[in-house]
C-alpha cells in the first residue's frame, strides 16, 4: 500500500506505521474490518489520525467489496461481542466494516478477546480470491461454537 495513504502527523522517519486489519469468517461470509479510534456525531464522522490511517488501509486492500459501511460502537450494557456479533449478522459476503469507537480504551482490550485469531492472511493471498466468484471455504474453519475465526492481514503500510 502507497505510504501517501498514512496521514502526515503521524509519519515518522524510519518507522512502519502497522495497522490492524482482520479477515473474518463468520456464519460462511468473509467480512474485512478494523478497529478505527473516533466518534461520530449525527451523519458525520470523526477520526483520530491514527483511525483515518486504518480505514484508508482497509479500503486500499485489493478487494472489490460488496458492501462499506461504518459501525459505531459505544460503552454501555450490552457486550461488546453481541454489537460486533449484530453488526456481522447483517453484513453480506465480502463486506468491509469500520467498527468506530474509544480505540484505546473500551475497544482495544477487548476486540482481540472476541476474535478467533488463526493465522495471517497475506496481500498477495487476498489478491489470488476474486471476490466476482464465489469464495469456497474450508468448512474446518466452522467447527467453533461461535462460528468466528479471524486473520490478521499481514501488510507494510
């Protein structure tokens, strides 16, 4: 991915930025999201640098997405895995979702507990699946109880 897509604050000379992206199967669908610091306030949203940093990652992975959309997730009663298990419920095959929110706090211990992590998943491996077809998926990769198995996409940014 072109380093211009990193914004200028947070640039330093001689460091990768890394950002985390996730390659989700969840109920057969493979959903590409991550975690984006920021808020929204009515139609408008907001995010931190670093935030602004991620979402042009995941938009710039060679994906051609069936659906984007932007998740605002907040503190409050119900668990953070019943939001994200919501979220994903909805979401076609190939989605990319920005779950928004308290990145370094309330989303940051807690998003990694919920996700399944097996393995990385290369951009050269993303290039090979066109996403025009249909995905086949091992269906090894189901077995879980919660029916959600994560990647981490391995990029230098």
């Amino acid at each position: 991915m072109p380093d211009e897509s990193i914004p200028e604050d947070v640039k330093k000379p001689g460091e990768t930025y890394m950002a985390l992206l996730y390659q989700l199967i969840y109920n057969h669908k493979k959903i590409y999201c991550c975690v984006a610091g920021g808020q929204r306030n009515g139609d408008e949203f907001y995010f931190t640098n670093v935030g602004s940093g991620t979402v042009t990652a995941l938009l710039s992975l060679p994906i051609k997405y069936t659906l984007r959309i932007i998740q605002e997730v907040t503190e409050g009663p119900t668990p953070l895995f019943d939001k994200i298990k919501a979220t994903l419920d909805v979401l076609p095959d190939g989605s990319a979702v920005v779950f928004l929110g308290d990145a370094q706090n309330y989303l940051d211990g807690e998003w990694v507990k919920i996700l399944n992590i097996k393995g990385k998943v290369t951009i050269d491996e993303l290039k090979k699946e066109s996403r025009s077809d249909h995905v086949k998926i091992d269906p090894k990769l189901f077995m879980k109880e919660n029916n959600l198995d994560g990647f981490i996409i391995e990029a230098d940014v």
